[in-house]
C-alpha cells in the first residue's frame, strides 16, 4: 500500500476546514434566504390583511351611511348639548341651601328620589345576576364539549345559550314590559335572560379547560355523570365563576340603567323622563349620581374578586 505524500497530509486539515466554512456559509445563506422569503411573505399577508380590513370599514360606512362631514357636522352640536346639562355652579353658593341658585343642593335637590332609584336599579342588577348565574350553572356542565352526554344535549344546549345572549337586554325589556307591565319585573326578567347566555359560554370554556383527571376517577368509582361535575369539576372552576359572576354583576348595573328608557324599572326610568322634557341640570345630576354609584360597585367588586383569585390560590 502506498503511503500518501508528506504534503498531502500537510495539506488535509486545510482542505477540512475550508469544506466546513464553505458549508457553513451555505447554510447561512440557505437560512438568510428562507428567512427573507418568510418575511416578504409576511409583509404581503399584512398588507392583504389592511387593504381586507380598509375596504370592510370603508364598506360599513358607507352602509350605515356614516362620513366624516356627518362626524364633523355632529361633534360641534354633541358639545352644545354637554354645555346645556352642565351644572350653573357658583363658588360663592356651592354649599348654600337647596332653595340657593349655584349651590351643590340645588343641582342635586331631589337627590333622595334618585339615590332611592338607584338602589333599585342595584337590587334589580343583583337579582337579575344571581337568577341568570343559577341557569347558567345548570347549563353549563351539558355544554362543556369535554363532558357531552349526547350530541343532541350538547347542540341544544348551546344553540340555547346562543339564543338568550344574542338578543339585547332592551328588546327583552320590551317584551316583558308588554307581557308583565311597567316596572321592575321586566327589567329583572331581561338582564336575568341575557345574562344566562352571556354567563353560561364564560362558564363552559372555564369547564372545558379543567383537569379531567379527577372527573375521570369520580367516574371510575361508580359516581353518575351530576356527580362527577359536582365533585370533581366544580371545586376547580368555582373561583373563576364567581369572578365572572361578579363581573357580570358590574355590566347589569349600567344594562340595569338603560332598560329603564323602556318602562322596566331604575334610574333609568327617571333619567329618560328628565331627557325628553329637557330638565338639563337633572340630567347632568343624574349622570353623576350614575357613575358614582357604578365606580363604587366595580371598585367593590374588583376587592371581592382578588380576595377570590387569592384564596383559591
């Protein structure tokens, strides 16, 4: 066997290095390449995804006939109107008399009414909450896609919980108040349906990501599907349902609001007879008494939920 000359041995270790540099190179080159082409790709599908987007914007305004000189027309008469309900306060008699123009008495001289109607529309919230909490607990376990009994259950009850969030709480509120008349009942009545249906799809998707490992072992045990959801899914899910019970307390209270423009119930009620007869300072004391009273209700609820959170944890 012939032995290799002594300048190719020399050689051989340049030769090596140099093969590797060179497919060093060309895999950088392969990876700068496909790394160019995915961006150019992205950039395209963004630029797609504006000009979709531009296009569908540009399609609803003209569909809904909104245009920017309508906007511009609009906003000038929109602050003509905050100026009118603005309160007539005078710091010389801000803390005289009600029976004194200027005074903070005066704005709010029927403020005894209006708190009382707001505790109304708190106590319709809470009822309306709690009864739209209760039926969606019920439903939500025959909804939850990892604990089906049937195919037929499962579509119905989600189609049911479709159906009651879908409609708004004010056409509801209509209905009722035809059905059962002026008042509270109605408005409770709306909230509670459209709430089941709101409550009820938070509560399925929290249910549908909970371990399965204790339902299967209630299972395995002989325990009935009520069982297993009592006992092994609940005491995981309990702390985010009644987070989003408290949540949804919150958006009642403004809904609780509102539906009284319909007849059902509230401050809204009153609100909606001090706009059409154009009471300007009732209306801006109104609002005020309104948002004070939801900022102190959500900062409530929000303690209530940490406490929750925190000690589920």
């Amino acid at each position: 066997m012939k032995r290799p000359s002594a300048a190719a041995v020399r050689n051989t270790p340049q030769e090596g290095r140099f093969l590797i540099a060179t497919a060093l190179d060309a895999v950088v080159a392969n990876g700068e390449a496909s790394f160019q082409q995915a961006r150019r790709q992205r950039r395209a599908a963004t630029i797609g995804a504006v000009v979709v987007l531009a296009f569908c914007l540009v399609l609803s305004g003209w569909v809904s006939e909104v245009s920017p000189g309508a906007l511009l027309a609009g906003i000038p008469r929109a602050g003509e109107y905050f100026v009118r309900i603005a309160p007539h306060l005078e710091w010389q008699h801000l803390f005289s008399n009600w029976e004194t123009e200027g005074s903070l008495a005066a704005w709010f001289y029927r403020a005894d009414k209006w708190l009382l109607l707001l505790f109304e529309t708190a106590q319709m919230a809470a009822l309306a909450t709690l009864m739209g909490l209760v039926v969606a607990l019920l439903l939500c376990f025959p909804a939850s896609r990892n604990l089906q009994r049937g195919v037929l259950s499962f579509q119905f009850t989600r189609r049911l919980l479709e159906a009651t969030r879908t409609v708004p709480e004010i056409v509801y509120a209509l209905i009722f108040v035809w059905a059962f008349g002026i008042g509270a009942l109605a408005g409770i009545l709306a909230i509670a349906l459209h709430s089941s249906g709101a409550l009820g799809k938070q509560f399925y998707e929290v249910v549908e990501n909970a371990e399965m490992g204790p339902w299967e072992g209630v299972r395995s045990a002989g325990g009935t599907w009520a069982q297993a959801c009592r006992f092994a899914i609940l005491p995981q899910v309990l702390p985010n349902f009644i987070s989003y019970a408290l949540l949804r307390f919150e958006v009642n209270v403004r809904s609780a609001s509102v539906i009284g423009f319909v007849g059902a119930g509230g401050i809204g009620e009153e609100l909606y007879h001090v706009i059409s007869f154009n009471y300007y300072d009732e209306i801006s004391a109104i609002i005020v008494l309104v948002i004070l009273a939801v900022c102190s209700i959500d900062l409530v609820s929000e303690r209530l939920r940490r406490r929750v959170i925190e000690g589920a944890a």
